[in-house]
C-alpha cells in the first residue's frame, strides 16, 4: 500500500493522507464473501486519479465509481512463478486492507506472504509435491502411504508456528492440534525446523524485487532478515497454499470420483464455487495474520458456508470428519461431504 500511495502523491505531493485513502481504498477492486476489505488496484486507482479529484469530499465519503474487474484466479503462469490451485488469494488478497485500525501489511511483506503460498511448490527449494511425506502441504486428504490426514489440523499447525516464530518447540505435541495424528506431526516439525532460511530468503529477495520493479514501478534492494517476523510472514503463506490446495486435491466428483487436474481442477470456471470458497478463506486467513492469530477449522467453516446453498454439485472429502475432529461441531452439511477411506 505504501508503493501506491508514493505513486499517488507523485502526481500532487499537496494532497491529503484522506484523498489518498480513499481514493485507494475506493478503486478496490471487490472480493466477493468477504466485506472488511478489497485487493488493491494501482492501475485502476492511477487511471480514476482526476476524476475523484473532481467530487472529493473530506468530510465524506461518496460512490463516485467501483471496480468492477474481477481478481486473478486459477490462469496458468509461467514456471518462475508457479502458483499452487490457491494461488490466487495469496497474489489478489495480499493488500487486503480494513479499516478497522489494525496495521495494514507493508508491500514486502505482502511479497514475502505470496512468496510463502508458492513455496510448497517449488521443488528446487522445498519438498515438492513428488516427494516422500509432502502431500499433507498440498490438502490432500490422505497421505502417500495411503493414510488419511486431516488437512483441517494441518491448517492449525502451520499458521500457529508460524505465529510462533516459524519453529516447532520440544514443548510443542501433536495433541496440542485436534485432529493432528503424531506421524503428521512429527514429519511437519521436521520439514519446518529443517527449512534453510537463509537460503530460502535469499531466493524470496530475488523474486520480490523483480515483483517492486514490475507491479509497483519501485527499484529497491530488498533485505530479509532471518527473525521471527518474516518467518511468521513466509510460513503462514506456506499455510495458505495448504489448506486452499484442498479445494482442488480434495474435490470429489458427483460419481464420486476425485476431481483431477485433467478434469479441471486448475480451471475457475469448474465447480466455480469451490475457487469462491478458498477465496473468502484466505481473506479470513490474512485478516487472522494481522491480528497475530492462528487459523483452524473455523475460518474453513465459515468459507464454506458463504457459498454452500444446497445446490452444490461437488463435495470435499472428509470436510464434516476432520472439523469435527478439530473441534467443530460442524454446520456444513452432510451432503457436502464425501467419505473417503
């Protein structure tokens, strides 16, 4: 927000912190679900800059104009910038910004959040979906070994270390996380505690400044310390990739067949409502960050049940079993789940 905010003030230094708050906060571009905050648009604001100059009021806000452009979603990028099935929230949520007098995220750690929700993909540096014991980063429903694992609890586990610090503590037990199974656990502690941070950060520092130069017009050497904060930062990203991967990896056909990326599970326009749902979650995962909260199967409920209308043709597998197992007595119905052994 602070790179836009200079890019405004470029064009008239006189103006008010007011004109420039709203004026961004207007021309926001419009998440639907979610009602405490909008993804910014530079392009948008940049282009709308005389117009609200026209009718701006100090005193009051006015409706002079909406954006009504629709977020990113599941569109393929290039290999650089792979993004997971959830990648959007990460890159179209990464300002998202209310009013409510908690500190807005500045644009690097923004980047360093997005950074975090690609991670899991990048086989170089990470795990890598392929191998041995890396399917519970990916909301997949069970293991490779075949084994169900309650992506729900992972969810918790991820976002509470890394507000935590980034690291699983010898105090730290699998039955601190309902639902958790101690394999899980204890393969989790080892991949996070096992994370290279330097080297990992020195990459992040790459990728976020060729993203100032491209997005937000600013040349600038970016500097990642190795501290609590952008370890917070980066893990609950990599959270976020998890738990809206399960919208694709635990998707489950009316056949009952798993939805597959052959059959559509990068594709927006498939079961719309599912990309909807990972939508509003990841805005009520940021909005969590902020407040230095972790995040568990409360924020998934609610997601879901934004969208569920009792015409939802797909169904999640396992979804009613692994809230319930972490703590909620789920209100999801039971048509939406799909049982699977």
């Amino acid at each position: 927000m602070v790179g836009v905010a200079s890019l405004l003030w470029e064009k008239d230094p006189k103006k008010s912190n007011e004109f420039i708050r709203q004026l961004i906060n207007k021309s926001a571009k419009e998440i639907e679900g979610i009602n405490t905050c909008g993804l910014l648009d530079a392009e948008y604001a940049m282009s709308m800059y005389d117009t609200f100059t026209e009718s701006f009021d100090e005193t009051q806000e006015k409706e002079v104009f909406k954006n009504i452009e629709e977020p990113e979603d599941f569109t393929e990028v290039t290999n650089d910038d792979i993004y997971v099935e959830g990648r959007w929230m990460a890159a179209d949520h990464r300002l998202a910004v209310s009013n409510s007098g908690v500190s807005d995220f500045s644009i690097i750690d923004i980047e360093l959040i997005k950074q975090g929700c690609v991670f899991p993909d990048n086989d170089k540096l990470a795990w890598g979906g392929s191998k041995t014991g890396a399917t519970h980063w990916h909301g997949r429903y069970k293991n490779d070994k075949n084994q169900l694992i309650n992506y729900v609890a992972i969810f918790e586990m991820i976002t509470d270390t890394a507000i935590n610090g980034g690291k699983v503590t010898n105090e730290v037990i699998y039955n601190d996380y309902m639902g958790l199974d101690s394999t899980t656990f204890l393969q989790l502690k080892k991949q996070i505690n096992g994370l290279d941070y330097g080297t990992v950060f020195n990459y992040c520092e790459n990728k976020i400044e060729k993203k100032l130069e491209e997005e937000y017009a600013i040349v600038q050497n970016v500097s990642l310390k190795n501290n609590e904060k952008n370890r917070k930062l980066f893990l609950y990203g990599c959270a976020i990739h998890t738990i809206t991967d399960a919208f694709a990896h635990a998707i489950v056909e009316s056949d009952g067949s798993m939805l597959t990326h052959d059959e559509g599970a990068d594709d927006t326009t498939y079961y719309h409502k599912r990309h909807k749902m990972a939508t509003a979650l990841t805005g009520y995962a940021l909005l969590n960050l902020k407040h230095n909260m972790y995040s568990d199967g409360k924020e998934v409920e609610k997601a879901i049940m934004n969208y569920w209308d009792g015409n939802t043709k797909f169904r999640m597998a396992n979804i009613k079993k692994y809230l319930n197992e972490n703590g909620y007595v789920s209100a999801v119905p039971d048509s939406f789940q799909a049982i699977k052994n």
